[in-house]
C-alpha cells in the first residue's frame, strides 16, 4: 500500500482528500502547514507527496526545492489556486512532476495519482519493515531512514530485488572489492545486524530474502 504526504491547509479540501485517497487504498499523512510536511518527509518514507503551494510555514515550492536539494526523488504533485503560468513554471522548475489547479473534481486527482503510482510498482520494494527506494537509493526501517556501507548497500540491492529467490553466490561475490567466501559472509552478516532481518545461506548456491 502506498504512502502519500498531503500538504494542505483547507481542512474541507484535505478531509475529502484523504477519504478518496483511503478509499482507493492509499496511506495518508496529513500537514497543515509546511514545517509539519518537512518534519513528516524527514521521519517517514513516501511513494508520493501532493503539495498545495500557499500554507502556512514553509511553503510548497520552497518545501519541494529543499528536499530536491538534499536528493529526496519522491515523485510530486502540486495543488493550488495559483493559475500563472509563473507559478505553474516554477512548480516544474523546482522538480515536481504534475500541476493540478484548483479548483479539481478529488476524482481528477486520484487519476493522476493512480497513475503515478499504480504504473510504477518498481519505485518500492518492502520487505516486513524495511522499505527501498530503487530510484532515490533510499532505506527505511520503521519509517526511519538508514544508510548502508557501498558493499552493503550492493548486497541489500541485489537481494531486495530478488525477495523470494536465491541470489547466487558467484553474482554476490562480483560486488564485492575484494571477492572471497569470507569476505562476503561478513559483509551479510553485517547487513543482517544492520537491518535486522534473515538472510539465509542456501549452502553451494547463494542466499535469500525469503517471502514475508
């Protein structure tokens, strides 16, 4: 189930958003203002953020422009009243990925977001509580972001995308700086500590992230 950040401070607007967006299986967090939504963005992990541009704090251009900035590549789509095309340009310009103006039938936006998200199933990968990021290359557990040595982070990609399969060893060793059997079963059980999570060693063939 996909995770959405809503930034809006129309309570009705927002309260209707988020009952078609849950509806149509959607998680939703929602921030009235935009220092709320950076504090959401910082802890949490989101497939999508829907951001009005006038709130209270930060505001969604800047807000957006931020976590660009810091290599958040969360796909984004604005909502606002701002009809220019100033405002429409610069929505694009500082990385968001549609523009929708008010005012919208919530049905308008919910084909957008089913479209941006439904047709890419491959920008999350979960595994229990740990959730990857492909495309940004962002880890979270729990909701909390995590980094991974450069081997690690290696070893951790190849198995994510081979939950429920054997990944083979001789794959495995090729990403590691200097190949050997010990060295890789250190790097795993590093990553195992890490994450906490079970990867297991199918003996002469590889390992595996067996099916939650």
């Amino acid at each position: 189930m996909a995770n959405i950040l809503l930034l809006e401070d129309d309570a009705i607007l927002a309260s209707t958003l988020i009952e078609i967006l849950k509806d149509a299986e959607y998680n939703v967090d929602l921030a009235e203002d935009g220092i709320k939504a950076a504090a959401y963005s910082y802890d949490n992990s989101y497939d999508l953020y829907i951001f009005d541009i006038n709130v209270p704090g930060i505001g969604g251009l800047e807000l957006l422009e931020d976590l660009r900035s810091s290599g958040d590549e969360t796909p984004a789509i604005y909502i606002s009243a701002l009809v220019d095309l100033d405002s429409i340009a610069k929505g694009f310009e500082v990385g968001g990925d549609d523009y929708l103006k008010k005012p919208f039938l919530p049905e308008e936006l919910l084909i957008r977001v089913d479209a941006r998200l439904k047709n890419h199933p491959h920008d999350r990968l979960v595994y229990k509580d740990v959730t990857y990021h492909p495309s940004s290359k962002e880890i979270y557990k729990d909701g909390k972001i995590l980094s991974l040595g450069s081997v690690q982070f290696k070893i951790f990609d190849s198995l994510m995308h081979n939950i429920g399969k054997v990944t083979h060893k001789e794959s495995l060793l090729d990403l590691l700086d200097h190949p050997s059997d010990t060295a890789l079963r250190v790097a795993v059980v590093k990553l195992k500590q890490k994450l906490d999570i079970e990867i297991t060693n199918v003996r002469g063939l590889g390992y595996i992230l067996e099916k939650a």
